[in-house]
C-alpha cells in the first residue's frame, strides 16, 4: 500500500484536530450544565460557602439579638464561611415583626436570631406567625440574666426593690427587653416567689437593649432586667448597680453578685439565643444552613466571641434543637400562665 502524499497527510491531521476540539468544547458544555443544576443559584455544593446570607435581627439596634447577629456576620465573613453576610433590623412585638417578616422571605439563604425572648412574646402577643412555622437551625448561645438599679437606687438588695413593690405597687417600675420575654418572664417570677400578686407588676419592655439603659440613666425606671452580657460594661462602669443574678451560680463577668437563689429567691432562668430559617425551605437548603453554623461554632472564632460578650455555648443543631423548641414552647406558655402574663 503506497504511503499518503504529505497534502494529503496534512488535511487528515487538520480534520482530526478540529474534531478533537469540537469534542472538548461539547465536554466542557456538557460539565457547566451539570454544575449548574446540581446547585441552586448562590447555594454552591456542600463544600463551598454561601454566596450571599441574609441575617434578620428582629430587634432594634443595642440588645442580645442585634449584638448576637452582627456577631454571626463578622465571623462568617471573617472565616470566608459565607462570601457576604448582610444583618437587617426589624424591631418591634418582641421579635414577632421579624418573625412575620421571615414568613414572607422569598430568599431562602435566611437565618433571623431569636430565642427565649421570642418565644413568649409570640404567646403574649398572640402572634399569627409562630415558631412552629419556621425552620430550626441551631441554638448558639445561653446567659443569665441580671437585675440592676441605678448608681444612685436607695435599693442596696433584692428584697429592698421586692418590698418597695409590695408598699407601692406599679409606682415601681422594672424595664427590660419587651414583653413576654425572659427579662418580663424573671420579673414575675421574682415577685411571684415573694408572695406579691402578678398585677402589681409594672414592666416596661424596650425592644433594644440601648433603650432600657436609656431608662435606667434617666432614672425613668426603678430597676431593669437584661442579659449579663448586655449590662456588664455598666455595672463596671458604675453607671448602675447589679442586684442579682439569675443563673445558678455567680457571673464570671460580674463577679461578687450573688444569684437569686443565694438571696432568698428562689428562680433560676437562664437566656439562649439560636437561628431559624423560613419554614418554606427545601432539605438541601436547610442541610446547608445548619452546615454554615455548625462550622462558625467550630471556629477560633465564634469561641472568642462567646468569651468576649461572656456568652456560654449551648450550641444544638438540627432535629435535637427542633425537640428542644417544642419543648420550651409547652414550658414557656405554663410558665406565662402562671404569673399571670396570659390567660
């Protein structure tokens, strides 16, 4: 057989060439359409981070939730967890205008801070929107709470502010976070405890932390409840005077203030903090979100957040945190009937 002339060669290895290109391409087509149907636009597979998340802080600038959400989003970025983290206040209700909000959220790469606080709220104000409806992440964070007077307060114990109330009634007044939530809830069960009649509370509820210290400096209220973490640099600072302590031992931020239980009363209420997602969700989107916070309370990060603002982890993800909302929900309602904040 005669060998091809080199013309003919030469068209032979340009025919080839150009139908192993036109393979390539058809290859590398055929691979980006896979990649994007087997992720969701802005969602990335398992090992990719978020494009983009949206953090609702159902609360005004100043309290827990705000410094919990801002808190998330500096370290998610920080740990390239998410590409960008946008917090977006919506106060009001005790964080039930968030949660009407987070029921009509179309982006699903949504996470809204909440906690205690809301759950009592959603029952005090008879919310239509209920935690119920919304999808479970993970519980982050747990605190006591603390009770403060101002500098100048003529109460040097708890048993001073409990007497005043029993002498004068709602002349009295406690400020906190709003209402139905934990700092109202520890507020009623003082009182309760001591004998005193739930209407003779007067409770004026803010729904930022700023706003209740405000109060306090202002001398417009008595006394105000709030999480150690939200009141401690005050205290420090001689701005107010803490009382109490609601956990089972002292804070280690604000060391030398007896419990409640150590002065006569016997509560103890402890405060968590965690993130929901809208209920509307799909598993993959949720697998994914529960996956983002359970990597930013592995980082080095997240753990000197939580010393910093003397949080304590009582990180609980997934299923286990779902049964442990429901269960709360049951507790809290009894508890609200009880002191008389529902009926």
């Amino acid at each position: 057989m005669t060998s091809p002339s080199h013309s003919t060669r030469t068209a032979f290895t340009r025919r080839a060439a150009l139908a192993a290109g036109a393979a390539g391409v058809v290859l590398a087509m055929s691979a980006c359409a896979g990649g994007a149907s087997g992720a969701s636009a802005g969602q990335g597979s398992a090992a990719d981070p978020l494009k983009k998340l949206s953090i609702i802080v159902p609360a005004n600038p100043g309290g827990g939730w705000d410094q919990t959400g801002r808190a998330m989003q500096q370290d998610l970025q920080s740990n390239k967890l998410v590409t960008s983290a946008q917090v977006s206040n919506i106060g009001g209700g005790g964080g039930t205008n968030g949660l009407a909000k987070l029921a009509t959220e179309k982006d699903p790469n949504t996470l809204m801070v909440m906690g205690y606080v809301m759950v009592g709220a959603v029952e005090t104000n008879a919310a239509k929107t209920r935690l119920e409806d919304t999808t479970p992440i993970a519980r982050l964070t747990e605190e006591p709470l603390v009770l403060v007077v101002p500098a100048s307060s003529k109460y040097q114990s708890v048993q001073d502010l409990v007497d005043d109330i029993k002498a004068n009634g709602k002349a009295v007044a406690i400020t906190g976070g709003s209402a139905g939530g934990a700092d109202h809830i520890l507020a009623g069960q003082i009182l309760k405890s001591q004998g005193v009649a739930s209407d003779q509370l007067n409770y004026i509820g803010y729904s930022g932390g700023g706003e209740s210290i405000a109060a306090l400096l202002g001398n417009k209220v008595q006394a105000g409840i709030s999480g150690v973490g939200e009141y401690a640099e005050q205290v420090k600072a001689g701005k107010v005077r803490a009382l109490a302590v609601s956990g089972t031992s002292e804070a280690p931020a604000l060391p030398g203030v007896k419990p409640l239980k150590d002065q006569g009363v016997d509560v103890v209420l402890t405060n968590w903090r965690g993130v929901v997602a809208p209920g509307s969700i799909d598993d993959a989107t949720k697998a994914k979100l529960t996956e983002t916070v359970t990597k930013l309370h592995e980082s080095e990060a997240w753990k000197s957040t939580l010393a910093k603002n003397n949080w304590d982890d009582a990180f609980l993800a997934g299923d286990g945190f779902k049964t442990f909302l429901t269960e709360d929900i049951a507790k809290v309602k009894t508890t609200l009937t009880e002191i008389g904040l529902v009926k």
